[in-house]
C-alpha cells in the first residue's frame, strides 16, 4: 500500500467514540460491563492500525467510512462475545471416566442441587439451632446422617481428603512418628503425596516393608517410644499384582491394640454400597472397614460416594473430638453450600435403591450395556442429521470405560462408543475443535478417530452433542 493509501485508509477508521454510539455497541454497553466493551474497541482499533500501518490490512483506501464501521463493530461483539464468556464452564465428557477430576469429578443429584440452590439464595440456620435458638453447628446434621449410615461412633467433613488425612495426622501425631508401608507412599494425582502431607502434619514418617510385601513384624519390629500412629492408605490408583502381601486393617488394629497405638485408614475413594451385583470389582465398603475397628477413617465426598468436594472423617469419639478442637479444622471447614449438598447425597443413602437411581455417579457406575447401545445409536442418527456423508463417517462399537477419580483403577466396564471418523481432518483436529467450541467436548482419540463414550453421556445431551460435533467438523 502507497503512503498515501495509508492515510486514506487511516482516516476511514471510525473513533472510539463514533463506534461506541453505534446501535449494536450501544446495546451491548446495556448487558455488558463498560469497561469490557471499551477494552474490546480499543483493542479491535489498535488491530486495524497495526493492519493498515503493516500493509497486511486486506481494507482498501476506497472502503466507505460506514462499512468501515460495521466491520469494527462485528469485531468487536466477537472480542466482548469470548471476554464475557466465564472462564469455568460446562463440559460435555465422552471420556467415559466418570470421577474425572479434571472435569469436576462428580455430578450432583438432582436433591443435592435444590438443596445447593435453597441456601445459596436464602438464609438459612447453618450454625443457627431452630429449636433453642442457640449457637448451632454446622456439623450436626452430616454428624448424624454419616454416623447412623456408617455405624461410626462419631464423624466430621472437611474440605477434602487431603484436608482430612492432614488434620488426622496434625491431630494424633504431630511431632511423632506413623508408621506406613512403602507399597502404600501414594501419589494421587495434582500434588497430593502422603509423604509430603505427613511432613505438612508435623508427623514424621517411618517407611517400612517392600514395595511388594510388607508383612505386620514389619511394623511391630519400627514401633518404638516415639510411634504415634499406624496408617493404612489405599492404593488408590493403582495396583501392586503377582507377588504381594499387604498387612491388613484387620492386623494393623490387633497390632494397635498390642501396643496401644491409634490405627487410620485413608481410604480415599470410601464407598457405602457393595456393588458387586452390577459386576464392579468387590472392595470393602467404609462399613465393613469400620468394622475391621480402625481409630480414624478418611474418605473423599466427590469420588465414588457421588457428592460435593468434601473430606469425610470417621471414627473414635475421643480423636474426632480432638480434631474439632484442633484449629486447623476452622482453616479447612466447608461452606454451606458442601454442607446442604452432602446433606442431600447422604440422605439418599438411606435407601439404597434410591441411591442407585439418583446419584448420577452410581448411575453411570451401574447403568447396562444395552442402554448405553440405545444411546450410542440416538447419538449416531443425531449426527447423521446434522451432517454430510462426506464430512465423517460414524460407527457404534463397544469399548470399555474407566471409573477415575484413582477409584477401582483395573475395573474395564463396558461401554458403548460412537467412533467419529472425519474425512478432512485429523481425528487429534476434531478433539481439539471440539475442546474449545460452546459447549466444550472432550472425547479420547484412538486410531486417528475420535471416540464418544455414551457412559458419561446424559440422554439430555444427546443433540446437544451431535451440533457440537458438527460444528467442529464444519
Ligand atoms: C483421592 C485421594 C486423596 C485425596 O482426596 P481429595 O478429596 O482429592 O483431597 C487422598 N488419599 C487417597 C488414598 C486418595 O485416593
């Protein structure tokens, strides 16, 4: 472009002023915050400069000054259209992990967000006892609910499980020694690692046993003066097969018992429900490991149990009532809004069919082949609607789905699968198109095809779905 054109051009540029009295800016400066809707002006305006002073502009000197205008008023309702877009928004999982932790691990029932809604829009009597108009707890409730549920003698929630394992340990052992087998050093994902949460606790750690074998001499032979504590913590996401031993809760509490000694027991993922009968893999239910009479019995809220981000503690009267006095509990207490939805996700418990039926984690946990097959092929005439033969072809197979959340990591249910074949992209393309369309999807990509499990899949989201999907191939 001449110097001249240049200038032209320059001058076609509508101000800031010119494009904010604008009728469509206008009315976004109604919806929207004005400092968004300037930001966004001044920054499509500095664009165009930059093209014009560059030469990369494809304006040219002739354009009139209105259309000039009208282009940097679409611009700019694209620019406020991503700005005002919240940064945490809904997803679609076709993974088929149901406890994904980084999709927000699980979903709540439909009663756990009523409840969530109810006192996130009023008042209500969190720390307030209706009866005697009195100082309440905001404990009390779960208190009750989680002890006559479990059988444990007295209970507390916290932020999370690693809130949870990290008061135990500040509680019963800080300054002291626990005793953990080596099979057991856990690291759950993000940065969640018992070593570095016992040193966080002030607890010191004695590692003892192999890898493989770690048998009760082995923590009978490390007790000594300063030994505060056995800790037991799942494997969570992983398993050690072939050659092994595991010293049990069972042992471990006799040992306790041998020596005085308090017994915990991370569990990470506790579970209420044997669910054997849907062909799940059998783990011990938080029941039964009570049973076994560890001291203390740590759980997540949002893995297997269904609910909100919680850390649930279970166990003795005299170390949960130590817990609560301990200040780290205040540091690590939860909203109201955890406590109206755990509320709600234990109460379903109290009916165990019900339970299965309302809690979307243990609906997805349990649902049957020939349903995710049904949904599999709703999902493929969808797609076959809204788009082309040639753009992709579609095929329902069966696959196997992974449970997450470091829950029952050998368990392969299996699952129904839309395979998305695109014909002009790559499968790795699609994925990512799909990553960042409204709503986002995130699939897995197998054999350059894009796999869609139907397991995490709500009927709901069915079409939803299908227009995503078309989007990104389009
Ligand atoms: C998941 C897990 C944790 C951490 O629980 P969060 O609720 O994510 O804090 C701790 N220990 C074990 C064994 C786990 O599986």
């Amino acid at each position: 472009m001449s110097e001249n054109c240049m200038e032209k051009s320059l001058r076609q540029l509508p101000s800031v002023d010119e494009v904010l009295r604008d009728g469509r800016v206008a009315e976004m400066l109604e919806n929207h915050p004005r400092i968004v809707i300037l930001g966004a002006v001044r920054a499509v305006l500095a664009d165009e400069r930059k093209g014009i002073l560059s030469g990369a502009a494809k304006t040219r000197p002739e354009i009139k000054k209105e259309e000039y205008l009208e282009m940097v008023v679409e611009k700019t309702a694209a620019v406020v259209k991503l700005a005002v877009r919240p940064n945490l928004r809904r997803v679609i999982n076709a993974t088929g992990v149901i406890l994904h932790t980084n999709l927000g691990r699980a979903l709540l029932s439909e009663r756990a967000r009523e409840a969530v809604n109810i006192v996130a829009s009023n008042y209500s009597n969190l720390e307030l006892d209706l009866k005697t108009g009195r100082r309440g707890s905001r404990y009390a409730a779960l208190e009750n609910l989680l002890t006559s549920l479990t059988g444990a003698e007295d209970a507390l929630v916290v932020n999370n499980n690693a809130a949870a394992v990290l008061l135990a340990l500040s509680t019963a052992a800080r300054g002291r020694e626990v005793i953990v087998s080596r099979g057991q050093l856990v690291e759950i994902g993000g940065s969640f690692r018992i070593p570095e949460v016992m040193a966080q606790s002030g607890a010191k750690l004695v590692e003892v046993g192999a890898t493989n074998k770690t048998y009760p001499e082995d923590y009978r032979r490390a007790i000594c003066g300063e030994t505060a504590m056995l800790l037991h913590v799942h494997t969570s996401n992983y398993r050690i097969i072939g050659f092994t031993r595991e010293t049990t809760i069972g042992e471990l509490v006799e040992i306790g018992r041998e020596y005085n000694l308090p017994v915990m027991s991370d569990l990470g993922s506790g579970f209420l429900l044997d669910l054997s009968r849907f062909g799940l893999p059998q783990e011990p239910t938080v029941q039964e490991v009570l049973g076994a009479g560890p001291d203390i019995v740590t759980f997540s809220g949002d893995k297997l149990l269904g609910g909100p981000q919680a850390g649930i503690i279970l166990g003795k009267r005299y170390y949960i009532e130590k817990m609560k006095k301990n200040p780290l509990t205040r540091a690590v207490r939860v909203d109201k809004m955890t406590v109206a939805a755990l509320e709600a996700t234990l109460r379903e418990y109290q009916d165990e069919e019900k339970a299965i039926g309302e809690i979307p984690t243990l609906q997805m946990l349990t649902v049957n082949q020939g349903i995710l097959e049904k949904r599999a092929y709703t999902l493929k005439s969808f797609l076959q609607n809204v788009l082309d033969k040639t753009i992709a072809e579609f095929t329902v197979e069966k696959g196997i789905s992974a449970v997450g959340g470091g829950a029952m990591p050998t368990a392969e249910l299996l699952t129904a699968v839309v395979a998305v074949s695109p014909r002009n992209i790559s499968a790795g393309e699609l994925q990512a198109a799909l990553r960042r369309g409204d709503p986002a999807v995130m699939g897995r990509v197998q054999e350059d095809r894009l796999i869609l499990d139907l397991r995490t899949i709500s009927d709901t989201e069915l079409q939803l779905l299908a227009e995503a999907v078309a989007r990104a191939l389009e």
